[in-house]
C-alpha cells in the first residue's frame, strides 16, 4: 500500500507542476481552436482530468507536454464536430454566435485580431492546427510533427498552403 501510495502522489505532483506551467498555453490553445473561452477551459479541464487518470500508462513521462497538446486538439476536433452536427440539425448556432458577439467578447479583441481568428477559424482543421502551433505557441516543425503525428515535410507543406489562403482571405500579399 505504501508503494502505490508513493506512486500517487508522484503522479499527482507531476501533474500539478505540468498544471502549473502550461495550463494558461493549453486554453490558449484551445481558445483559439474552439473560439470561446468558457469551452476551451473545459476542454482543458477534461485533459487533465484524463491524464491524470491515465498517468501510470502514458508512454516516457517526458513527453508530457506533448501528450496534454494532442489530447487538447483531439478534444477540440471532438468539439468543432458537435458543433457541425448541432449546426447541421440547426440546434445551438445561434447561442454560439451571440457568446462571439457578446461585449466582453468585443471589448477583449481588436477588429484586425478578430478577422485573423475569423479567417483562421476558415481554415481546415489541420492547417489552423499547424498554425496555431507554429506560430502561437512556437513549437518547431518537429515538435508539430510529434504532436500530430505528421511528418515535418506535411508540417512545412500544410504551414505554406495555410498562410497562403490566410493572406488571401484577408487581403494581404502573399
């Protein structure tokens, strides 16, 4: 019982040092997936309940980080794909639209952040994946390729062609 006790409790402080120093970078990320901040916390929350469950599993535990960043998108994809569906059955779209609209919403974002988010949010999923990795959170083009499991050459090729499209939906040159 000592022993599993032990194994716990390093668990949970590595959990809670991974907490600690990236929860802000994992909502952000989110955020900028899902487009709200109430869902993306939620979707952060869900993460590090499941990874917590699931500690005496994970692969090296150096790689944590990376872990957390995957497990984030995947929950976004799960959650752009509801969206979809609610949208396509014509449930939820308008409470989506007033929460984007919302005066705090318009207080916290200039008009050029917001058409960047709106020209992003455009993108395929894949691509504003690889931008938002790249480009917010910094990650080098083989951090991407771990994170999604990708080969670099996928991430420099998905980067170009995404930055392209952005350029032309916001009239910017190429």
């Amino acid at each position: 019982m000592g022993r599993t006790s032990a194994a716990a409790e390093l668990s949970t402080a590595a959990i809670s040092a991974l907490f600690r120093q990236h929860h802000g970078e994992l909502v952000r990320l989110a955020v900028l997936m899902v487009g709200d901040q109430p869902t993306a916390e939620d979707v952060v929350q869900d993460v590090y309940a499941s990874v917590y469950a699931r500690w005496s599993r994970l692969p090296a535990h150096d790689s944590e980080l990376a872990y957390a960043r995957a497990a984030v998108l995947n929950r976004c994809r799960s959650v752009l794909r509801r969206r979809g569906v609610a949208r396509r059955i014509g449930l939820g779209a308008e409470a989506r639209e007033d929460s984007l609209d919302s005066a705090e919403h318009e207080v916290m974002l200039s008009e050029d952040r917001r058409r960047v988010l709106r020209a992003l949010s455009g993108l395929p999923r894949r691509r504003r994946e690889v931008l938002v990795l790249r480009y917010y959170l910094g990650l080098s083009e083989a951090e991407i390729a771990n994170v999604l499991s990708i080969s670099p050459g996928t991430v420099k090729s998905t980067a170009a062609r995404a930055l392209a499209t952005l350029a032309r939906d916001l009239g910017e040159p190429s």
